[in-house]
C-alpha cells in the first residue's frame, strides 16, 4: 500500500496543479503528520507554497503555531520536493450558540416549592 502511496504522489506531482497537491496532502495528512495531529488539523489549501491548516479551535492553534518549520519540513519530505514554504493555521469556528427553547440538553433550573 506505501509503494501505491508513493506512485500516485509521484504522479500527482508532476501535475504541476494546486488541487492535486491537495489532494494528496488530504489522503496522506495523518502520515505525514501523526495520527493524533490529524485528528486536529486538516489541510484545506495549499497553493504558491503557502498551506493552510484548520485546527480544532483556538487553543490547538496557539498550540501548532510554533511547529510551522517542523509542518513545513514533514510536508516537504513527504512530497519529496518544495511543496510548502509557509504555513498558516486557522481555528474551526466553535459551535454556534443556540437558543434555550431549540437546545435540547439544556436543563431548566427548577426550584422546589417549600411545603410541597
């Protein structure tokens, strides 16, 4: 399967095509960067050597922010060539906010009656 891997990213570069690179990046993410990472992050655009990385919310952000050179040198060594020379990371948007009448886990306070 890694032999497969390594044939269509040789074909995939040749392209020459910003969605090929991506595509590949999304099929090889958690190889390239660990399993646990990429349950994190996801790349969402790479073109003109700069990739663009979503994160699990600001936190994880901040966190990869001072692994842009290892992000760069993990894609680069995986694609065999300079695919990247700049990473951006971007938090995912937390979940909008709804209403305590359309929330159904929201638990109303109940207050007990005195005597009852």
């Amino acid at each position: 399967m890694d032999r497969a891997g390594k044939l269509l990213g040789g074909v995939l570069r040749r392209l020459d095509r910003p969605e090929a690179a991506l595509a590949w990046l999304t099929s090889a993410w958690p190889k390239v960067v660990g399993k646990i990472l990429a349950a994190h992050t996801k790349p969402i655009r790479c073109e003109a050597g700069r990739l663009e990385i979503v994160a699990d919310g600001k936190a994880w952000q901040k966190q990869l922010e001072s692994m842009k050179k290892e992000f760069c040198e993990r894609v680069n060594q995986a694609w065999g060539g300079n695919l990247v020379r700049e990473v951006k990371f971007i938090a995912k948007p937390g979940p909008k906010r709804v209403s305590r009448e359309m929330d159904n886990e929201h638990i109303p306070f109940i207050r007990s009656r005195k005597g009852s």
